[in-house]
C-alpha cells in the first residue's frame, strides 16, 4: 500500500549536540523521552507526513553574524526491520540496505547565527516519505524500521 506503520524506536531524546561552541538543545525533551519509552508508531506515506511531535531546537554559540545552514536527516536506529504482532513491534529480519539519506535544509537558511538563536528553529515543516522519487525535498523513510534525527549546520561567508 501506499502507507506504512514504523516504530519510532530510534528516537530518543540526544543529548546537546555540541560543534565547536555552539549547542543544539531538544526542546521538550521530555516529550521526545516518554515517545521513545512506549515505542511510538507513525504512518509513512508516499505524499510525506510530518513528525509528531515536530523537532524544535533551541541553538547557542552561534557568532551572531556569520551565515548559517541549518539541516537534519533521518537515520536509522538500528539495522532490524520490524513488523507488529501481538501487539507489539518484533524484528522481523534484516533492513534494507540504507539509500544515500535526503537532507532536509531548513527554510530560513541561509541565516545568521542571531536570527537561530532569537527563538527556537522548530523543523515543523518537514515530512517523512516512503516515495524513493519524492521531488518536495520530503526525508525518504524506509517502511517498518526505526530512525532517529541527526543535526547538522554549515556556516561560511559565501553560506
């Protein structure tokens, strides 16, 4: 079908995430926590849904006029496929192998590091697919595995 069910195993609240001075802070970690403590679920399409609950960051230590790119990709927690039954989620075999993972680039990059760290960059927008051609710049996920959320910033004068 066009849709999936994958346990969100991998998705446990990250530590700061630290590059050179700056950090990057989970808001509502404790939300993120008790998701991954029950095992969440959530139904992948072909047209992308969005993450529940949607990743929000609180960034410091930026240098508040140098440009930045601010990104995330979805990775996988492990290297099982899963499948429910009896009501609960079971390895049923070995993932696929993992295709070159899609960077999602924030919308408001370029910018400074003092427009990051005014509030918090919340990753609200982005959508988990299962679409290998999705053209909208969707995250690709591979049905019935489990991932988690990586970082990433780039920063420079041509940025």
């Amino acid at each position: 079908g066009a849709s999936a069910a994958a346990p969100v195993l991998g998705a446990q609240p990250p530590s700061p995430t630290t590059i050179e001075n700056i950090k990057v802070y989970l808001h509502e970690k404790e939300l993120w926590k008790k998701f991954h403590e029950a095992g969440t679920e959530m139904i992948i399409t072909k047209a992308g849904r969005r993450m529940f609950p949607s990743y929000k960051v609180k960034v410091t230590g930026m240098n508040p006029k140098t440009k930045y790119i601010l990104l995330i990709d979805i990775v996988p927690a492990d290297d099982h496929r899963y499948k429910f039954c009896d009501n609960k989620w079971m390895v049923a075999g070995k993932a696929e192998p993992a295709m070159p993972g899609r960077l999602y680039v924030h919308p408001d990059s370029p910018a400074t590091g003092a427009h990051w760290m005014r509030q918090l960059v919340s990753f609200q927008k982005l959508k988990l697919t299962n679409n290998h051609l999705d053209p909208f710049g969707h995250v690709r996920e591979t049905f019935c595995e489990g991932f988690g959320q990586r970082w990433k910033g780039a920063e420079g004068e041509g940025v």
